[in-house]
C-alpha cells in the first residue's frame, strides 16, 4: 500500500485528490508539530476527511495532552478524521483498548511497539485494528540504522504475522525547518523515491508513506505506473532518427545478462539495416542498439547497467536522465520499462 502525508497548515486539495486517484490510500497527519500554529486542528481535521472521503484513512499522530482533548471532548466520530490514531509515546494498556473501538491504532515499530503487541495477546484485542509504524526523522544523520530496521521488522512479522508495518520516504517538496528529507531510513534520504519504496518493500514493510509535504508530478507518475503495471519509466534523451521508442512498454528478457538490460521484442520486430553510427563509450545509462556489424544481433536494443568501452558494432542511440539511472538496477527477469522524454502535461 502506498500513502502521504498532509500537514494541516497546508491542506492542498487538489494534491490530495490527484494522490488518491492514483493509487494512494492513506494519509498521514500530526496533530502535534511545533512549527505548526493551528488555531483549531480538529476543525481541519474534519476538513482533511472531507476531502479524502472515507475510503481514505487517515492516520493521526497524536500525544498524551492531545489525547486527553480528545477524550474530554469525544471528537472521534466517523467523519472526524481520527481513522487511525498513532500514539507516540507508550500508553495505558487499557486506554489502548477502549480507543480500538472507536479508531485503528497504531504503535511506535521503532520502540515499544513490539511490546505492546505482545501485552495484548492477553486480551480480546482486534489485531486487525492495529499498524504498526516506525518514525521519520528530519535531520540528516539520525534516521534509523537499516540492519537495526530490518531486525525490528524480521521480529515484529515472526510473532504477528498479520500485521502491517509503515515506513516512510523522502519526498521533493521538502518539509522545514529541516528541508532534508523526512525518511525512516538515513540511507534513503536523498535515495530515488521508487528505488526506496522498492527496498522497504523487501525488508517487510507494508505500507509506505511519503514523508514530506509533496512529490511531483512525474514522482506521482512514475509511482503509479510502477504500482498498477510494474513499469519502470525511465527518462531519456534519444536521438531523433529513433524517438518512435519513447512511452513503448518493453520487456528485459526473462536471462538476465550481467551488463545490459535487453529489451525482449526489439530485435524481433524492426529488421531495417541498421548502419554504424553514434560510435563511443556506453557508460551506465547508455541506451544502444546493434548495428550490421554485429551480424545476427542486428536492431538488439539495450540499456548498459555498467561502463562499457566503445564497439564498432553498438550504435549509442541515447542516454537515461541522471535522475532515474538508479531504477536500471529495479529491471530484472521479465520487468517492464519504457522511456519517456520527461514530464509532460498529463502527469
């Protein structure tokens, strides 16, 4: 599952509902940023819903004086936002039960998650109604250590199989005072967006959220291509003899070779004479085709996942954006990719 976070001192509709109509269905808030001066948050809270609709949740991060507010003022209903309420800092047990009958939970995965989990085996607690989510952290250097993230996940999924795990990422409209990112993991701080979702991914995490204000519009994109189809879209810069192989859906063959993605139809659909040409040094991210040279590899269409030297017999015919060179290393046996000249109206 993928999800975003709205700060309530910046409520953007029509952000909110373009997320949503690509695929992200949960939303992240916090009732208890200091750099946020809200004179009623529960009123833009309600306003958030609202805007989401209730196929949305919305996950609120709370702490004890808010959630004595709460409390006192019975704000959990089902159009007050508080789908899921993320409690920070350790809880009564026994609050924690009364809240599961109005809202989610959701437990700290960094602390003293895993404990809690355990203390409710002994009570007829709903696991179904429970998250489980690490933090992000806004200054660079403190985001967690992976090898310590992937033994917390690895002992979480051994004892509770069932629950879902989030763990946020970095976005491109940074959130301040900071602006450095708001990652659960250092190493994705300024890591491609795709590239960390897909690792968190592999170290048990169910759902991940974007941490920071926004993406853009082609991060948004390229997600939801990724998501519905598997597609990797990769920007790239093609000479204009072969600019008919932009937005094509290719396949990297299902024997993956060690130094180059090859893309599966090419060769097999353009038998057109192909002349030595645009001869030189394919470094990682050159896009190639084979020329006459090559003989029966003629029209084989590549992408180099490594630095090769020159051949007389490969045409470099293009070269993938800086920017996305580290999706090459998402292609493996049978992946979808295309390539697209960058963002356009329409993403």
């Amino acid at each position: 599952m993928l999800g975003f976070s709205v700060y309530l001192s910046n409520v953007n509709e029509s952000y909110i509902q373009k997320m949503i109509s690509k695929g992200f269905t949960t939303i992240f808030t916090s009732l208890q940023i200091p750099e946020e001066d809200i004179e009623d948050k529960f009123t833009k809270l309600k306003e958030l819903k609202s805007i989401a609709g209730q196929n949305v949740k919305i996950i609120v991060d709370i702490n004890p004086t808010i959630f004595q507010q709460i409390e006192d003022e019975d704000r959990c209903g089902s159009h007050s936002g508080l789908d899921a309420i993320r409690f920070d800092e350790s809880i009564d047990i026994e609050k924690l039960l009364h809240w599961s009958n109005h809202a989610d939970i959701v437990l700290n995965a960094s602390t003293d998650g895993l404990n809690i989990l355990r203390s409710l085996k002994s009570h007829a607690f709903d696991f179904s109604k429970v998250y489980i989510a690490h933090n992000y952290y806004p200054r660079p250097e403190t985001g967690l250590d992976t090898y310590f993230f992937r033994k917390v996940n690895k002992e979480i999924k051994s004892e509770f199989p069932g629950i879902n795990i989030m763990a946020f990422i970095s976005g491109n409209e940074l959130r301040g005072p900071v602006f450095k990112g708001l990652p659960t993991l250092e190493d994705h701080r300024f890591m491609h967006r795709i590239v960390a979702y897909q690792e968190l991914k592999s170290l048990d995490v169910d759902v991940v959220m974007i941490g920071d204000t926004a993406i853009n519009d082609f991060t948004i994109y390229q997600f939801s291509q990724y998501i519905t189809s598997g597609t990797i879209t990769l920007r790239a810069d093609i000479i204009d003899d072969y600019k008919h192989i932009y937005d094509v859906a290719f396949n990297n063959r299902l024997d993956v070779a060690r130094d180059v993605i090859r893309a599966e139809q090419y060769r097999k659909l353009n038998q057109d004479v192909v002349e030595p040409n645009h001869i030189g040094e394919r470094l990682k991210g050159s896009i190639t085709l084979d020329n006459r040279l090559y003989g029966r590899y003629m029209n084989e269409l590549q992408i180099t996942k490594v630095d090769l030297a020159e051949n007389e017999a490969v045409n470099v015919i293009g070269n993938i954006s800086e920017e996305d060179i580290p999706l090459i290393d998402l292609i493996q046996s049978g992946t979808k990719f295309k390539f697209v000249r960058g963002v356009e109206d329409g993403y």
